[in-house]
C-alpha cells in the first residue's frame, strides 16, 4: 500500500514459462495483490502458475486466448471487484521481464502525488537510453509516437510502452465493452483517455530485452492499428462537438480538420483552395498545413476538457 492506494499488479502471460517466476518474485514489497492473466498459453506457464496457488497475495485469471488487450482488461477488472471501492493504483507489467520492477515507485509517483491519473512508461527518457533495445523497434516507436501524438491531442514519447499505472477512477469509468482487445492496446487507451479529459504523466523507465521475441507481425500492426487510431481519432473529437466539453479550440480543430479533408476529395474544394491551387499550391499542401493547424487547436482543446473534468471534480469533492 502506498498512501491511501491499494496497490496492484497485472501481469499479462502467454507462454512466458521461461521469464514469469522472476516477475512474480522481483514484486515489490508494497503490492497488494498480483493478476497474473494466463492467456491461453501452450508452455508450461500454467504448471508454474501452481507453485503461487497457495499464495493470498497472487491470483489467476485464465483465458483461452483473447490478446494481450483482453488480458490486460480481465486483470483490471478482477482489481475492480476484488477491492470494490476502495482506491487503488493498477500496474501493468508484461510477463517476459522486460519490466524492471524498480521503476514502479517512480512510475505510481505522479497520481501518489494528486498531479495524474494514468502514469505511462517513458524507455526514451531513461538515463540509460535504449541501448538494448532493437534498433528497427527504435524505428518503429518514433513513428508510432508521431501518430499516437496526432491522434490523441497530446505529447506522447513512448506510446508502446506497456509499463502502465491507472488509478482506479478511470477504471470504474471505462467502456469495457468498446475497449481495445489486442496489440494496440496502449494507444487505444491514451486517446481515449484525452477524450474522457484524464491527466497522463510520462515516467522515465529502463528498457530491458533479452532473448524473447515479439509475436507482432509488424506490416499488419501497423494496417490494423493505424486505421484505428484514425478513426478513434475522429470520434474524439466529434464526441466534444457534441457534448458539454465543446470549446472554441475543439470548434476551430474541426474547422481545419474538415478544410483539410475537402482539399483531398476531387472535385469539392472551398474558394480560398480553389485560389490557392491556382497559385500552384498542390491540393496535399493544403491539407496538411490545415491539419498541422488543426492539430494546435486540438491540442489546446485537450487541455481545456482536463482543466474542465478537473474543475467538476474539485465542485463535487466541496
């Protein structure tokens, strides 16, 4: 326990027989309760998973094979009912110990201390770099920031980083239901957390790889998931047209976002696109400055819906 927060720990496992003994060992003292999600594992993950069935302190959820997204879902949601309301902090680690546990007081820190509500992993940051990261993962990560950050209306360094810390307000609040199932998972979740107008800090943490290997089949991830994020994208922002969290900044977003889109289509385009194609300015120019200012406005709106959930927040605790 930590403060007035239960602390507890999901950790996400398919065939990870190998390195999940020294996850579970390396927890902290101050954990509450462990989750560990066996996801539909071949090895011998289940067998290892016996030796802690006499522990209070550990607790198993099996599951045929969902993904990673409804293995993680599945041990958010068992914390929900085990500690009903009380407050709590729910970590992700991964089961393939590419987590180091000593980050994890370091990564609660910001909602410990009132100034976040979701905690995300930053490998970019850490003093000791990426050194052991993949390069052509480096690659992949800075492009996946660029657009992790387009869609979700705010800085975002280390988008797949799965090092997380959630506070149970969020938890209780989430569509479970609508909730990302597979890879992707975290950047389904930072855009809709800005959405909802919850405070996201970014926590240096040490990157760690050894011989275990990713099971993303990397053209399809990033197909799937970059469709995704376009569209969930969209929805964040036509959710706050709509709503009570409209603000000048969320109405000048969708301005340029919309001038951006018509410049595109063939055959619709407004007078200033006309004049300014005629000064041979190519329709594609157009619509990324309009979205480069688009994404300005929308950032600007982002912060405005978490001063607004913020300020509900501090009228209902008065």
């Amino acid at each position: 326990m930590k403060g007035k927060y239960r602390i507890g720990v999901v950790i996400p496992a398919r065939n990870e027989e190998e390195h999940l003994r020294s996850v579970i060992l390396t927890l902290p003292e101050y954990v509450d309760a462990a989750v560990v999600v066996n996801d539909g594992s071949t090895d011998g993950t289940a067998r290892l998973l016996d030796e802690f069935s006499t522990s209070r302190n550990i607790h198993v959820v099996e599951l045929p094979g969902n993904g990673v997204g409804a293995a993680i879902d599945a041990g958010h949601q068992f914390l929900l009912e085990h500690w009903h309301d009380e407050a709590f902090i729910s970590v992700v680690m991964a089961g393939d110990g590419q987590m180091n546990p000593d980050d994890m007081e370091l990564l609660i820190s910001p909602i410990l201390a009132g100034v976040a509500d979701y905690a995300k992993g930053d490998r970019f940051s850490h003093e000791k770099g990426l050194q052991s990261m993949p390069k052509h993962r480096q690659i992949a990560s800075k492009v996946l920031s660029l657009f992790t950050t387009l869609a979700s209306g705010q800085d975002t360094p280390d988008p797949q980083c799965g090092y997380t810390a959630t506070s149970s307000e969020i938890l209780h609040e989430w569509n479970w239901k609508k909730s990302w199932k597979g890879y992707g998972y975290p950047n389904f979740w930072l855009i809709h957390l800005s959405r909802l107008g919850y405070r996201i800090a970014h926590v240096p943490v040490e990157s760690v790889y050894g011989s275990e290997q990713s099971g993303i089949r990397r053209l399809p991830f990033f197909l799937k998931v970059g469709t995704m994020m376009g569209i969930e994208h969209h929805r964040r922002n036509l959710s706050w047209m709509t709503s009570k969290r409209i603000t000048p900044h969320t109405i000048f977003a969708a301005i340029a976002y919309g001038i951006g889109w018509v410049a595109l289509l063939p055959g619709v385009s407004t007078d200033i696109e006309r004049e300014l194609v005629g000064r041979g300015i190519a329709p594609v120019f157009i619509t990324l400055a309009s979205w480069a200012v688009a994404h300005v406005f929308d950032k600007g709106a982002t912060r405005t819906v978490q001063e607004l959930r913020m300020n509900a927040k501090a009228r209902q605790e008065t």
